[in-house]
C-alpha cells in the first residue's frame, strides 16, 4: 500500500504581475520653484531657504530651461563678493548659474536614473519635454521610488 498525500489540492498561484511605476515620469516633481535670469542672487537666496530647497531651474518667459542655479552658486557668490569687497545686491543669477544643464528623459527608469545620479554627483536632473520644463527629478524622488517599489521585482 502506497503513502496518501493529505496536502490537499495546491492553490494555482497567481503568476500575473501587477504593472508597477517605475519611470523618472511618475516620480518626478512637476511644480517647482523655478528663477528667472533677471532675479537677484539675493533674492534666489532667499528662496531656497524660505523653501528649503538646495537649487532649482532657471527658466526664460517661455518656461523654456536655460540653466541651473544652487547653494553652491550662491556660496561663491557671497564669497566673491566678500573678497572684492562688493555688494551683492548687484548681481543677478544669469551671472551665476550653470548654463550647460544636463537633463534627463522622463521615460527612463528610475534605477538607471539612479545610476545617473551616483555617475554624475548632482542632486537634481531637470525634465524637459517639448522644449518646455515639465518636471525635474531628485535623488530624494528616487528613494521615495525605491521604497514604494520595495517587494516588488526589481526590473
């Protein structure tokens, strides 16, 4: 006489898988601070700690991206201004931001942006579609991705 199982019939798995978010797209921040070329260092300082952000996008009348200014672009500001002994009221951020902005497309997945983001040592990626700003991208963005992602399969 042969050994019974008493397992019971086996639930077929559910081998469907639900369809997870995982471009730059869907985690990237679409309203932002953005500045003026016209705008006063000053005042670009003011913002960034009023909303305690570390930079932000530099955009034209037409919301067009023509450059990228941060704490750092600010800090050498002061710091110029301090050695020469000049006010700093006089400068306007065209004069300080980063005008070669490297951006990122917003259908790339968020681990290759990741990638990116450690090859390249920035903090923040503007997206632009259409010629327009649409969007922009942190490291902060990419960890909250990860962790909602977190269980799912890694792809």
């Amino acid at each position: 006489m042969g050994i019974k199982s008493f397992v019971g019939a086996r639930k077929k798995q559910n081998l469907e898988i639900e369809h997870v978010a995982v471009r730059v797209c869907d985690y990237m921040s679409r309203e932002l601070i953005t500045f003026k070329p016209e705008e006063m260092v000053e005042d670009v300082i003011d913002k960034l700690i009023a909303n305690r952000i570390s930079g932000g996008p530099v955009v034209n009348d037409n919301y067009e991206l023509i450059g990228i200014i941060s704490e750092g672009d600010c800090l050498k500001q002061i710091s110029d201004s301090r050695y020469y002994n000049m006010p700093m009221e006089q400068h306007k951020v065209e004069t300080r931001m980063i005008r070669d902005v490297e951006t990122i497309d917003g259908n790339m997945n968020i681990f290759d942006a990741a990638n990116k983001f450690l090859e390249s040592k920035r903090r923040r990626f503007p997206i632009v579609i259409d010629g327009k700003l649409a969007g922009q991208i942190s490291q902060k963005d990419i960890l909250k991705a990860a962790l909602t992602l977190k269980g799912h399969n890694w792809k």
